[in-house]
C-alpha cells in the first residue's frame, strides 16, 4: 500500500547509528557522511518501488559522489515475516544494481524510527553538518522509468543544498511500501 512520508522534521541533525554493511563489517554515519552532504535512503530487497528505481538510486549516487555527497541505504524491515529482505538477500540486490554505497542492515529497527521513515523507497538529505534539508523522493519517475523527461528531485534539491545550503521550498513525498515493523 503506498504511503506518503510526512514532512515535518526539517532541520533535525541526523540521529547516529553504528550498522552492519553488506561487506560484513560495521560502519557509522561519522565514518560515511559526506563532505558536502549525505543521503541517507530506507530501502528493502523485495518492494516493487524499491526496484524500479533501484537503478537510478545508483546512477544518482554516483553523480552525487562526484560533488562529494555520499549515498547510505538501510533496510530496516522484519526480516523473519519478510525473508526476501534478509542480510543474505541484501548482498545479492547490492550486487544486482551494482551499488557503490554502503548497504546497511538495521535489524532492531532502532534507526528506521529514530529517522521517522515510514516507507520504503524513503529518502533524506543532509546537509555537510547533517542537517536535514530534503525529505522527498528520488524523482518524479516513481514507478514508471520510461517517461521521457524525469525531474531528478533528490539529485537536484542536494546539488542546491550543498550550494546554498537550504533544499527546495516544494518536496515531494516519497512513496511506498510500508515500513515491515516487528
């Protein structure tokens, strides 16, 4: 069921976390955070929104990276109601789509609700001090990838962040699967 993600915490400073990546080792969010700003994005294996923008996820991470603004996903989903989202499974969807960022595991969901995320695809964007100034979707793609013009939305409203320092006045929500609580 698609779920709007509100928008009222702008401005709050990114809640630390220590997870596991699928590299099997454990990375915070002081040693991932990006010099000009960080994206950090709840996502799961298993969510048709998820996949279909999986690809432009990485696409963005990587034209982000060259602004220095990094890329973090987290999966927090139940993982015993929903195995297609297991650690596992996680490593062979990073590998599928070639993800060049950390790809976490947040199995207590400890993180997901210190962030509010509600949804997965959910996106937020920090500014260098980690600031939150972006809540909002990928694009304007959402399940459709063959549009012939997308706004780029996350990669656009980070640009200006690390630009000016403030994201954009209109942001869309994300839209999703729920959150698969415990």
């Amino acid at each position: 069921m698609p779920v709007n993600a509100p928008n009222n915490n702008l401005n709050m400073l990114a809640p630390s976390f220590k997870l596991l990546n699928v590299d099997g080792k454990f990375v915070s969010l002081e040693n991932l955070k990006g010099n000009n700003g960080t994206v950090i994005v709840f996502i799961c294996n298993h969510c048709p929104y998820v996949k279909a923008i999986a690809s432009r996820l990485k696409k963005e991470a990587d034209e982000l990276l060259l602004s220095f603004i990094n890329t973090i996903a987290i999966m927090p989903n139940d993982t015993s109601k929903y195995p297609d989202d297991s650690f596992e499974n996680m490593k062979i969807f990073a590998n599928k789509y070639q993800f060049n960022f950390p790809y976490l595991y947040d199995e207590t969901q400890e993180v997901a609700q210190k962030y509010k995320a509600v949804c997965t695809p959910d996106f937020f964007g920090f500014d260098k001090n980690l600031k939150l100034k972006y809540r909002g979707r990928l694009d304007s793609g959402t399940m459709n990838s063959d549009k012939e013009k997308i706004n780029r939305e996350l990669f656009n409203a980070m640009i200006k962040i690390k630009n000016l320092g403030e994201g954009p006045i209109e942001q869309n929500n994300s839209i999703g699967c729920s959150i698969k609580w415990k």
